[in-house]
C-alpha cells in the first residue's frame, strides 16, 4: 500500500527557500504570488492491507525520522 506524507515548515519558522523562489517569482513578474512556503513530499510502499495500519506506520516514521518535530509538520495520507 503507497502512504505519502507531506513536510511542511511550522508556521513561524523562516522559510529560506520559500523566500527566494517569492523573489524570482516576483522578478520575472509574477507579482501577484504571496508569501511562499517550501515543504517535501515522501512516497512510501508500505507492505499492509489494512488502510488504518499503514497510515499509523506512516505517522510513526514520520515522528521517528522523516519530520524535524521541533520545526516541521506533517500529514500522512493512504493514497494506494
């Protein structure tokens, strides 16, 4: 079964990244774009049947490692 779980910087925390795309996407005129944010998106075949069970494997290895909880947010989806 495929999860996804999605990573987003907490809301607070400096985005970088999400602050240098804004700038290039106003300079080559997009000036109607607001504030960016950059996160990631993590794919995982998970080998489960049951939908509850994998997305708990999900949030679990989002807690253990693939989430910086002290800055980052995640969401975990059963997408197959």
């Amino acid at each position: 079964m495929k999860v996804r779980v999605t990573v987003m910087l907490k809301e607070g925390v400096l985005d970088p990244q999400g602050k240098a795309v804004e700038h290039a996407l106003h300079v080559l005129d997009f000036r109607n774009v607001g504030e960016v944010r950059i996160g990631r998106v993590i794919e995982l075949e998970v080998d489960e049947t049951d939908r509850e069970r994998a997305r708990a494997q999900a949030d679990a290895m989002a807690r253990a490692l693939l989430a910086n909880l002290v800055i980052e947010d995640f969401v975990t989806e059963v997408v197959g």
